[in-house]
C-alpha cells in the first residue's frame, strides 16, 4: 500500500471513531435535550473531525473530572529496591551485613 493511501485510511478510521465516541457520550449526557442531541450528533457526522472536537469541548464542561486515585509508582520502586537490598543481605550469611546497631540489650 501506499503512504496516502494508509493516511487517508487511517483519518477515515480516526473520523469513525470519532462519530462513535461523539454519539455515544451525547447519547448518555443528560445536559441536552432531545433536540440538541439530534444536532449534536448530525455535526458530529457531517463534520467529522472538527465537530467532534467541538461537542466533545461541550461534553468536558457537561461532566465533572473526576480524579482517580493513583499510587507512586515511584514509591513502590523505592521499596520494591529496598526490600530486594534487604534480602540480599540477609541471604549472604555473613554477620558484617547485619545491622547490629539496636541488639544491644544491656542499656535498658
């Protein structure tokens, strides 16, 4: 195949999906009426790429962001380290490794 010929099959596959996603979301919004969804849905169709763009701006509005909860991923590469670090030296047998600083029972 040739390269205009995977552009303008790929625009055509992105102008689709768009149309789907576009319907979709307008379809379940309750922020329109009957009315405005059918216009909606018809800019979002005739004009593919720039329609979509536009009621999906509309649709940001129409729904809060919800923010997920995320974790640190960096968090749990710093532990994932230190608990590797720590096996290691507990695996090695040799008594330089271990930490015997708090073994001393004589000061209490």
């Amino acid at each position: 195949m040739s390269t205009p010929i995977i552009i303008i099959t790929i625009l055509c596959c992105l102008a689709v999906y768009a149309g789907i996603f576009i319907t979709y979301h307008v379809v379940k919004s309750d922020f329109f009426d009957k009315k405005q969804k059918v216009i909606l849905i018809s800019v979002a169709w005739l004009l593919p790429i720039i329609g979509a763009g536009l009621i999906f701006s509309l649709l940001a509005e129409d729904k809060p962001i919800k923010k997920r909860s995320s974790f640190n991923l960096l968090d749990y590469i710093f532990l994932t380290a230190v608990l590797t670090q720590n096996s290691n030296s507990f695996d090695s047998g040799s008594p330089a490794n271990y930490d015997q600083s708090s073994s001393c029972d004589s000061d209490i």
